[in-house]
C-alpha cells in the first residue's frame, strides 16, 4: 500500500499561495466546496519518495478567527481534519507579518513548515535571513522557495517528508500573553481539562485562548456546558474589566500585540536589513497610478481597457458558438417534423443551452481580465482610489469592477458581473453590489434603447444613450444606498487592506484562474438555466389556439388558395396544390433563402413564372424581358398571394400568443401596468424579455404584426410603434427606463442565486420591480402632469 | 521634538513608531492581523486623490486605512520645533 501524507497549505494573501499550490501540483488539481459554505476547497496531488502527497489548499487568511469564513474554514479544517502537516507560506521580505498566522498555527500545535517564499526578491531588497536560527527558535522546519520558478519546490517536498517521518506530536508552544492573561488562560485551561464534556479535539490552552479573545465560536460551545459555562464565562469577564480599567485595552488587542512581540523576538535575532524604507519599483509605479490626477486618468483609460479586452476578445468565440447553434437548429429543422417536439427543442432547449453557452467566452474573459487586474495588484489600487466615494453609497472600491462589466461603460453583461463580485470580501457589501448590477445597460437591453430611441427620439441618439448610462449608474448607486440602509445594513467594515507589490500575473495562473471559474459556471448554472427557459418556453406557447381557431384559420386560408388557383390566369398554369408547393420552393430557393430543389423535376413554366415574380417582388421592371411579360399578371396574383397568406399566418401567431400563459399574464397585468401606460402587448414581451432582454423587441414585433424582428434591425418595428395608438415619446421612455431595471433576465437570476442564497435571488426579482416600477409611475405621471406625451 | 499625535494628522513621506493602536472589536482586530504593532516603524506613503484612504508603508509592505481608522492609531514621531503640530 502507498504511504500517504496529508499536508494543509495556508498562507497570507499576497504570499504566493496559489503560485506554489500550482508549482506543486500542476494541472492535477480538484475543486470543490468545503462542506455547507461556498468557499472553494482546492486539492491536489503530488507524488514524492515513495509517498502520495495530497495538498489541501487552505483559503487565503491573515488570522485564524471566528470572524470571517475563510478563516473558521482554514482552522476546522486542521481541526477536525487534522492534516499530517500545515505548511505555510510566507513571504520572504515580510516575516513578521507573516508570521502572525504561523504564530496561531503553532498555538493550535498542529506541526507546522515554514516556507519562506520569494527569497530571491527579499536578497535583492537586502534583506539576510539566517534560515538556521530561525528554524530553532520557531521550531518548526524552514525551506527557502521562489515559487514562481520552482526553486525550492523539491526541497520543500523533501522537508514534507523527513518531517512527517519523525512524525512530530502535536505540540502547543509556550507563549506568554502577559501576567494577567497567562493566570487567566491557566484557571480556563485547568476547567476544560477537568470537564468531561469537551470532546479533546481541541488542545485546552488553546480554546481558553479563544475565549479570552471572545471567539463565538469556541465560546459558543462551551456555554453548552452548565457547570463549567458560567465558570469560564466569569474569568472572562473579570479579565476584561481588569485589562481596560489598568490598560484601557480589551484581552484581545493584548493577545494580539504579545503575539507581534512573541515574533519580533524572533525575527530580531534572524532577520538583517540595510534599510529601513526602502523605495522600490513598486513604489515608482504608484507615484503614477495612484498620482492624485494621473491615477484617477490611468484608471478610467484601464478600466474601459479590460472592458474593450472581455468584449473584443470574445466576439469572434461568441460567433462561432452562435454559428454552432444556428447548425443545430437547422439539424432539428431537417431532422424533427413542424410541431409540439420541434418547438420545445429550438425555442425551449437550444435556444436555452445557447443562452448559457453563450456567455461563456465572455465570462471566461472577464476572469481573464480580472485574474490579471487581481494578479498585477493593481485592483486593490482601484479600490484604495474609489473607496471615498463607493463608501458614501455602502459600496467596497472594489464593486466598481462588477459594475463596469455588467454594463457600466453601457453594453456588458450581468452574468460575468455577478461573478465579479467575488472579489469582494464583505458579504454585506457583496451582495448590495451584486443585487444593483442588473441595473446597468447590459448589451441586450441596447436594441430595446436603439429601437425606441430610433423611433422617438431619433435627432438626440447619441444624447440619450449617454443619458441612459448615467441614468443606470444613478440608479445603482441609489438602490445600494437604499439596500444597505435597510435590509443590508450594517457597520462599514473596517477597510485596511494591503496593496500589495505589483507584479507580472503568470500565465500558467491566469488560465488555470479563468478557465477553473468559468468550468464552474458552465456546471452550475447550465441545468437550472436550461430547466427555466423550458417552462418559459412552455409559458409562451400553451394552450396555444383553440381547435375552432385553429380550423377557421385553415378554412381562410384554403379559401385564398382555392381562389388563386381558380383564377382564370392561373388556372393554365397550376393545377393543383402541388403544383404551387412547387412553385413556392423554387421561388424562395431563387430568393436563396432555402437550398435549391432538383432541378430535373421542374417544369420549365414554373420556373418562369417564380422569376417573373422575383423581378416584381423586386420592383425590377427593367429587367423584364419577353418571357416575363407572359406571367405578369400570374406572377402579380402570386405575389398578392403570399402577402395575404403573410398576414393570416401573422394573425394567427398574434391570437397563439394571446392564448398562452404568457399572454393571460399580459392581459391580467394589465391592471397594474395601465398607470405605467403599458397594455397586454407590452406586458407579454416584458414577461418574454424574462428569458433575456433583446426577447422584448422580438416579442412587441410579434405582438404588433411584424413578423419575426430581427433585433440587430428594429426600423419596421420603430415605424410601427411611432404610429400606432397610445405610443409617444413619454411612454417610450417609461418603457425604456422600466427595461432598464426590471427583473433581471434568468442567467443572471440563477447566477444571483448560485453566489448568494435563493432567497436574495427572489428579493433581486422583487425589489428590482419594485425599483422599476416606482420609477416608470413617477417618470409617466410627472411627464403628463407637464402635458407631455399627449399624442 | 519627540510627540505622539494620531495617524491621520502625519504629513506626507512622514516616518515614526507605532506606539497605540486604541481600536477594539472588529476595526481593532483587522488592524492588527494586517501587520500593525506597538514597535513598527511606519512612513506615509501617500493619500488616495480624494484626501482618503491612506497608504502607509511598513517594512516592505503597503496597507491602505481610512482616515476613521487612522485616528485609533497613535505615532511618536520627531517633530521640528517650529511645528503647528507641536
């Protein structure tokens, strides 16, 4: 049997974590989710000397309290887990802060490696370290390492295994915290030891260590105890007084400074430096970047830079899906009859899959883009610029990021937007951020703008689309406001955060980053966004017409038929019903919309007369020649024809849509939606629009007789609206402004609801409407109060 | 002439010694996981165009706090006889 070691790998953020988890282990690398919470648990394996070494990376911490799930995550893990070894990396030029981490390592006891990374950077700084000394006063053992190109890797390895063999115990060290804490943590350490209670997974002097810090976790858990609770909870209590009438100082912020002392100690001995403030290129660089004028310049032209980057970059990836798609709608075309099945596999399931795998070349570029901002360091300069005023709204710096991508400069996306809120380490802020992107003017809400804008406001196109983008940001930035004075409110959280040195992102970790992210997101999101474009496909098509509907549709239209075909000009020339099928395919194959019929069976007077038609549909008079003169009149009544027919198969469709679920909807919303100014026809393609945005000017095409809209070409469908009753340009700006912040569409709900809970992504639905709806009332009473949108 | 005045009033490129950190609870704890002790000898690097956050450097690492923050920090630091401050 293979001997197996397990070792924990835990770091600062900023130390290289990630960059030496990925030396070690390379591309053999499993993610998944520590139990019960979303904090991403990567493991690895990695073959040395005869043993299997598999590697848990801990998340990024830089302490091990109850206060943020990272860290009640790294510790219970090696609690209840209990790995092999903890080996942590630290930074090279940094020790003591580094060390603070290593410090509550050793207190757990767990036995603990030290790898010093960056080395190289740390010479260069000047700075000497005597691994030696070092390794005995900390007693723990020491690898030097440069992770980023391996050195050290091996030794390291080399290390895991000489340690693990003389299998060291679990061992707390003795640190002192000062006399009053000592004789403190002496009395609650004696109490739990007595108790039969406490299960021993824990060593004692350290849960008293806990409780003196007033860690809610461990202390939680022994008040469960009647006798020893009260008893703990009393010393506690007493050295608090005790510490802030003598010290003004709370245990905790004593425990802490000891810690530093505890480390300073050490590092004084070890560690040599010729410098106290060095400047290093790093600081160079942010005289520029964070230049009170340059900075805030350097960071818009950066911003709209990563921003072009995902969008440019996955143009031509989000064509080829789309073309992908296209075949295999054409695949169910060819292969599945017209009908229930056809239906329910293009509008229901490819239209669905195409909408997930869709965003996937973007969502993988954006994490490109962000893995790079994050990697360079400069998102935390971001965030340290912006925080002034991101901080009045509730908002981090650090959500501008989400806002941008979603739409911020205006066409983005919400689905890579809502992902990009991961950055953000508070959940209070990251959720306010996360539920306000779906306000920005993500791409497909643009033709929704450019339709209505094209045709009601067509002299200030450029005006209003402006508008509308601060319009949105107005709007996100006041809904955080709102969100995080009421249901997410909470203190601002305290702020410190490193900037940490800048540096080249490597690319093995840029991709592994990116494309880890975005597998998830395909696994995650892919089934529940198909399953939901299934019932909204199910919504927009039953119970679909009547059987009397749908029989007097086909009487009309047997009757045009039969007429056509009783028309003494046409009589020599068709016979039957066949023969128009006939003619109907060779004219629409030599209008090249379907591939051409053979061409042996044709008789040649069919021919004819499907290319005099062409001419005239064309209105090509000139190019009529003398066989064309002998099929006018059959090619005009032809053509008058397929117009009507046109039409009814259009009236058909309008009374289909009206006879669905979605269309009852319409109907019945019209109640609430009438002070908006909105009737069924709207209200349907804003359920549709539910599915995704650019669905609303398809669907309003439908609904007023057009036809299938294409939303890259929205002309017609501007004309219809600017003329048809009850439209002008106040309600097509209460329509404009209602798409802007309505429901957002479903990829970004069940994206909402990965990051988040179900819960926030069924408060995102309401408050959205909520939001959107105050909005359009107010925008449509106002306007009509002044006497606009009479007409 | 040595004084300890808070963070927040220290000029740009100003160095001195942490002396105090008055925070408690949560702004209390993340100030100090972040590497910030009675002893460390810190510089201000500079502030964000806003006035606010400010970039501190210590040792060989940068840390952003806001001004709130830097006022529960206390820096002895070696002022000139003719400081305002003084």
């Amino acid at each position: 049997m293979k001997k197996k070691i397990v070792i924990a790998l835990s770091g600062n953020p900023n130390a290289g974590k990630t960059t030496a988890f990925n030396a070690i282990t390379g591309a053999r690398q499993h993610i998944a989710n520590y139990p019960g919470v979303t904090v991403e648990k990567k493991s690895g394996i990695v073959f040395h000397k005869g043993y299997e070494i598999e590697i848990v990376d801990l998340p990024g911490t830089y302490s091990l309290t109850a206060y943020s799930l990272e860290e009640i995550v790294a510790r219970d893990f090696v609690i209840n887990e209990r790995p092999d070894l903890v080996v942590d990396i630290v930074d090279a030029s940094n020790l003591d802060r580094h060390f603070y981490l290593a410090t509550q390592f050793k207190e757990l006891g767990v036995p603990l490696i030290l790898a010093l990374n960056m080395v190289d950077v740390a010479e260069a700084r000047g700075i000497k370290i005597d691994y030696g000394r070092l390794s005995t006063d900390f007693d723990a053992p020491v690898v030097p390492m440069v992770a980023r190109s391996g050195k050290g890797i091996s030794e390291l390895l080399d290390t895991v295994v000489d340690t693990f063999e003389k299998s060291p115990p679990w061992k707390p060290p003795a640190i002192s915290y000062g006399l009053d804490i000592d004789r403190a943590l002496d009395e609650i350490s004696a109490i739990i030891e007595k108790s039969n209670t406490y299960d021993k997974k824990y060593p004692a002097r350290w849960r008293a260590l806990k409780c003196l810090e007033g860690d809610n976790q461990i202390l939680g858990l022994l008040k469960r105890d009647p006798i020893c609770g009260p008893e703990i909870e009393e010393i506690c209590d007493n050295i608090i007084r005790h510490t802030m009438a003598t010290l003004e100082e709370d245990p905790e912020s004593i425990i802490a400074d000891h810690r530093y002392g505890f480390i300073a100690g050490i590092t004084k001995k070890v560690v040599k430096r010729q410098i106290e403030f060095r400047i290093n290129a790093s600081d160079k660089i942010d005289k520029v970047l964070t230049n009170r004028i340059i900075g805030p310049l350097c960071m818009i032209l950066i911003l709209y830079g990563v921003y072009s980057f995902t969008f440019w970059a996955s143009e031509i990836p989000i064509l080829w899906f789309d073309k992908f798609f296209d075949f295999l709608r054409d695949a169910v075309v060819f292969l599945v009859p017209e009908g229930i099945i056809r239906s329910l596999l293009i509008s229901g399931v490819i239209d669905g899959v195409g909408g997930v795998l869709g965003f996937v070349p973007l969502i993988l570029f954006m994490f490109f883009a962000i893995a790079f901002m994050e990697d360079s360091g400069y998102m935390a300069r971001v965030a340290y610029m912006l925080d002034r005023i991101l901080r009045w709204f509730g908002l981090h710096g650090n959500s501008v990021m989400a806002m941008v991508v979603s739409g911020g400069i205006s066409g983005g996306c919400a689905v890579p937007g809502v992902l990009a809120t991961r950055i953000l380490k508070d959940p209070k802020e990251r959720i306010a951020t996360l539920l306000v992107v779906p306000f920005m003017n993500c791409g497909a809400k643009l033709p929704v703008y450019a339709m209505l804008i094209t045709a009601f406001f067509s002299k200030d196109k450029a005006r209003i689309m402006f508008f509308l983008t601060l319009l949105s940001w107005a709007f996100a930035l006041f809904a955080a406001k709102i969100l995080r004075s009421t249901v997410l409110k909470g203190p601002k959280t305290p702020f410190v955060m490193e900037l940490p040195p800048y540096r080249a992102p490597t690319i093995k970790g840029l991709l592994i980053h990116s494309w880890e992210r975005t597998w998830q997101y395909i696994k995650k999101a892919g089934t529940v966004i198909l399953a939901f474009s299934v019932v909204l496909w199910a919504m927009m098509t039953f119970p679909g017409l009547s059987e009397e509907q749908t029989k007097d549709f086909e009487i009309r239209e047997n009757a045009l038929i039969q007429t056509f075909l009783d028309a003494p000009d046409i009589r020599g020339l068709l016979k039957n019903r066949e023969d128009l099928t006939t003619l109907d395919n060779i004219f629409l194959s030599m209008k090249g919309a379907t591939a051409t019929p053979e061409n042996n069976h044709i008789p040649p007077h069919l021919k004819d007369m499907a290319h005099t038609a062409i001419h005239l549909e064309n209105a090509d008079e000139r190019n009529l020649d003398k066989t064309d003169s002998k099929y006018v009149k059959a090619g005009t009544l032809y053509l008058n024809l397929r117009e009507q027919l046109r039409m009814i198969d259009m009236q058909k469709h309008q009374a289909a849509m009206k006879r669905t679920i979605a269309g009852w909807l319409g109907l019945k919303l019209e109640v609430i939606t009438k002070p908006l100014g909105f009737e069924y026809r709207t209200n349907i393609a804003l359920v549709a629009g539910f599915a995704a945005k650019e669905v609303v000017v398809s669907t309003l095409g439908t609904a007023y007789s057009l036809g299938e809209v294409d939303p890259e070409d929205t002309g017609s469908l501007s004309e219809k609206l600017r003329n048809a009753p009850g439209w002008n340009p106040l309600q097509a700006f209460t329509l404009i402004v209602f798409t802007m912040l309505y429901v957002p569409c479903i990829a970004t709900v069940i994206s909402i609801r990965k990051e988040s809970s179900m819960g926030w992504a069924g408060f995102s639905i309401l408050f959205n409407l909520t939001i959107a709806y105050a909005a359009a009332f107010v925008i449509r009473q106002v306007g009509i109060l002044l006497g606009l949108g009479t007409g | 002439m040595k004084k300890v005045i808070r963070m927040r009033e220290m000029l740009k490129h100003e160095k001195g010694i942490l002396k105090k950190i008055s925070a408690m609870g949560d702004m209390g704890r993340r100030i100090r996981e972040m590497g910030l002790f009675p002893g460390a000898s810190i510089q201000i690097q500079g502030r964000a165009p806003l006035k606010d956050p400010v970039a501190i450097k210590i040792r060989d690492f940068v840390l952003t706090l806001r001004n709130n923050e830097a006022d529960s920090i206390f820096i002895e630091v070696d002022l000139p006889d003719n400081d305002q401050r003084l």
